[in-house]
C-alpha cells in the first residue's frame, strides 16, 4: 500500500510542478508582453515627443543649435542647415568642424564666464555678404556648472542690403539736388553782383536758372511717384486701354523730339486691349521712347511693339537700334539712380528715376518688366500687363 501511495504523491507533485511551471510561464508570458507593450509606448512616447520637439525648432525662423559641455552640437534645426548650407548628420561635432568660422568657438568659450552673449554680428562672405547675428546662452545645472549651451541665428543680409540701399538712396538724392541747386545759387550770386545790369547775359543766366529749376521740379515729382508707388499708397483706375490708337497718341507726343534727332518712330502694337490705368500706361510708354529717342542711334528708329503671351497677359515693348547696353547693365537698369553713361545722362537731363518709375507702375498692374541688350545691336524694353474688361478702381497691391 504504501508504494501505491507514493506513487500517487510522486504523480500529484509532479502535476502540481508542472501546472505551477506552465502558470509561471503563462504569468511570465504576460509580464513579458505587458513589458514590451509598456516599452513600445515609452517608445512611442519618446518619439512623438522627438517629432514634436524638432517640429517645433524647425518652425524657427531663426537658426538654432544646442550644444552639450563639451561643445558638441546635439540639436540643429532646417534653418541652422539650410542657412549655413549644412548636409547631413552633424551631431557630436563640434561647431568649427562644421562651419570653419573661429569666432564661433571663442562665443562659446565666453559663456563660461557670462550668462549670454548677445547681437554678434558674424560676415561669411561669399555672393552679396552675407551676415548673421549670433545670440548665445548659457545653461546651467542647480549648481552653477555649465551644462551646455544655446546659440541662435538671425540673418541679417536683407536688413543691411535694404540698409545699404537706403544709405545709398539718401547719397543720390543729396547728389542731384545739390547739382541744380549750386548752379541757381552760383547764378543768382553772379547777378546780383552786377550781370543784371546786362541784359543779354542777365537773360542768358535767367534761363539757365530757369532749365536747373526745371530740373529739380522734375526730380521732386519723380521721387513722389516713385515713393507713392512703392509704398502701395497709389490707387490705379483700371479700365480697358486699346493699345494701338494709345501708341499712336504716344508716337504723335514725341514726334517734334524724335524729328529733332531725325529719329523715325514705328507703331507696331498689337490691335488689343488691356486692362491698364491709362495715366500710369502713358508714364510708362513715355520714359521708355523718351529714353529709346535720347540714347538710341541718331538717325535711326524707336518701335513700340507687342503680343499675346496667353489668354490673360499681352507682352508690349519699346525697341530702338542703338548702341545698346553693356552686359553688367542689363541687369541693374531698372534701380533708382543707375545710369549705364552719367554724364550723358545728366546732359540730356534725366532724373535717374524714370525705368524704377516703369517697373513699379508695371508690377502695380501685376506684370513684369525687363531689358534685352547686345552691344551695337540696340536695345529692347518688355514688360507686360493683363488683359480684361473690369472697369472699377483698384487699389495698387503693395510691392514687395
């Protein structure tokens, strides 16, 4: 009896082993998988936080890195990159071997002593030089030890061009009036002196004074078109304009001048209408043959032609045979104050202003507007403008 009996313990210890090991393992099973949902999560977690951190710094307009104690770079964002022209996995390398620039390293060696660094302007060179400012951070632990570092980024190029461009604006301003204005003073000066007293050269010296007033009349108007277009003030009366009757009005207006330079001017504009302030048009068409008559070839011929380029837009131009223009020209012709030949440009009494005046009359109306060049072979001035029948005012959209 008594083997009988341990036998049947051996067999319920057995199974009782067994269904405790395969409960362990059921138990073990599902704490595993509970594991590894829970790691999933964290993992999850840990990347939609990641996603969302460099979400956000890529949002930045300015360029951003994070830097560990060492001055390893451990965050970047796109506008750090694509400022910098930086490709590629740049983390763990320090901010020298990724940019080349040696100021960058003494900034963030100073942020062992100071808090911040801020309004560095640092010049990387290349086409236009370019400039960023560099603010910097320091980080620090609970108790005072540098931890690592922030540094962000601003470019500043546009900033300085436009700062250049102004600065260069106000020069040229200065410069034109002050020519006139010396040349009425030194006039009104000799007359006073006793040419006044001498009728013929009081006469000679009073349309001279006459011409420079006129002169600087000229330049004021043109500066205030100029500033009241560009500032989006101006308010364009759109209407449909028939382009070759208002060509010839145009040809008609300047037929005594191009006469006077034996000049032969050409209608060729298309039979087409054009969704245009006429007033503004009339500006535009007039700087453009005035200029294509004064520097084109004496003798020879101005045109004003054109074509559909698609439903919505008619291309126009003014061609002459002239000399044409430099190639560093071509591209610069239309910035205030630029003139391809000073003295000749002063001599035949131009502003400066009037193809900037054309350009922002022509983008006012939406279009666009360019020169085509080769020296000897004349030149050629597009732009275009749009084609429809509204008739209501509309304000000019500002330009950018």
């Amino acid at each position: 009896m008594w083997p009988a009996l341990t036998l049947l313990l051996l067999l319920a210890f057995g199974g009782g082993h067994l269904w405790w090991r395969r409960r362990q393992q059921e138990v073990e099973s599902v704490l595993r998988r509970e594991i590894g949902e829970l790691r999933a999560q964290q993992a999850e977690a840990s990347a939609h936080e990641q996603a969302q951190r460099e979400a956000l710094f890529n949002s930045m307009v300015e360029g951003f890195l994070l830097l560990d104690e060492a001055g390893r770079i451990q965050i970047s964002n796109r506008a750090f990159r694509e400022l910098f022209g930086v490709t590629g996995d740049i983390r763990g390398r320090t901010v020298i071997e990724v940019l080349r620039l040696h100021e960058l390293p003494d900034l963030v060696e100073r942020l062992a002593r100071e808090e911040r660094v801020l309004g560095r302007e640092l010049r990387l060179g290349g086409p236009g030089g370019r400039c960023v400012e560099v603010n910097a951070a320091a980080i620090r632990n609970g108790g005072g030890a540098r931890r690592g570092s922030i540094l962000v980024f601003h470019d500043l190029t546009r900033l300085k061009q436009l700062e250049s461009a102004s600065t260069e604006f106000v020069a040229n301003v200065s410069h034109e009036l002050r020519t006139p204005l010396s040349m009425i003073k030194g006039y009104v000066e000799t007359l006073l002196n006793g040419a006044k007293d001498h009728p013929e050269t009081a006469t000679k010296f009073l349309q001279t004074i006459e011409r420079h007033a006129n002169r600087l009349a000229l330049l004021i108007e043109d500066l205030l078109t100029s500033s009241e277009l560009e500032s989006g003030r101006a308010v364009l009366h759109l209407k449909p304009v028939a382009l070759r009757p208002f060509a010839a009005k145009v040809i008609e207006d300047f037929a005594p001048r191009a006469q006077a330079r034996g000049v032969k001017l050409l209608n060729e504009a298309p039979d087409l209408t054009v969704h245009a302030d006429a007033d503004r048009l009339q500006q535009v068409f007039a700087n453009l043959v005035d200029n294509a008559i004064k520097y084109g070839r004496a003798g020879g011929s101005v045109t004003i032609g054109g074509q559909v380029l698609d439903a919505k837009r008619v291309q126009l131009c003014v061609r002459d045979d002239g000399p044409g223009l430099p190639p560093d020209a071509v591209g610069r012709i239309f910035e205030r104050f630029y003139r391809v030949d000073k003295a000749r440009s002063r001599e035949a009494g131009g502003t400066g202003l009037g193809l900037s005046i054309v350009k922002d009359i022509v983008q006012a109306h939406g279009g666009e507007v360019w020169a085509e060049s080769q020296p000897g072979q004349g030149a050629t001035f597009f732009f275009t403008l749009p084609r429809g029948d509204r008739t209501e005012p509309v304000r000019q959209p500002e330009l950018i």
